[in-house]
C-alpha cells in the first residue's frame, strides 16, 4: 500500500475558503478519480516560523503504478487549480509513503 501524502501551509487569510474547498471539492475529486480508496485529513500541531496553519492529507492507493498513473493523468489539474485559486497563500509538498504494517 502506497500513501501519498500532501503537507499544505495556508495563509490565514484564505483559510477558511480553502478549508471549505479541500473538503467539499478537492479531496472528494482526487478520490472520484478511482486511484485512491481512502483519504485522512489532520492538522499539523507545530507553529510555523512563516505563519499559517499546516494539514496533511494522505491519499491511500493500491501500487506505485496508480501514483504514476494520477501524476501523469490527474495531478496536473489538480494542482492548478489550487494555483489558481491560492496563488503564493499556500505552500505544498508531496511525500510518496511505503505501508511497512499496521499495529
């Protein structure tokens, strides 16, 4: 099992709109994708030197293969829709996760 995972910083002033439009746009249309089964959004209890507020979002898929198949179909559009909505008010990065076991 492969997590992708995204860490978001957004700027207090575009919060709220972009709380509202990851949970009611953005993540239901990365999972409507097909490519994920299971998505979990958590808030990231450090302060930034730079402000905001920070989340991760972990996106569960099946293999490294669907990953490279959502970075080369999907992922694009995604992220610039965010672009473009955002602009420089949010800062993300993307971390590829291997699934070792649960405990």
């Amino acid at each position: 099992m492969i997590l992708y995972n995204v860490t978001t910083n957004i700027h207090e002033s575009v919060h709220d709109q972009w709380m509202i439009w990851m949970q009611h746009k953005h993540i239901p249309e990365i999972l409507a994708t097909g490519k994920f089964s299971s998505a979990r959004m958590v808030r990231v209890l450090i302060e930034e030197e730079m402000g905001g507020v920070t989340y991760s979002v972990q996106y569960t898929t099946d293999s490294k293969e669907t990953l490279e198949k959502y970075y080369q179909e999907d992922a694009p559009g995604f992220r610039e829709e965010g672009a473009k909505l955002f602009g420089d008010k949010m800062l993300a990065f993307r971390t590829e996760l291997e699934l070792i076991a649960d405990y």
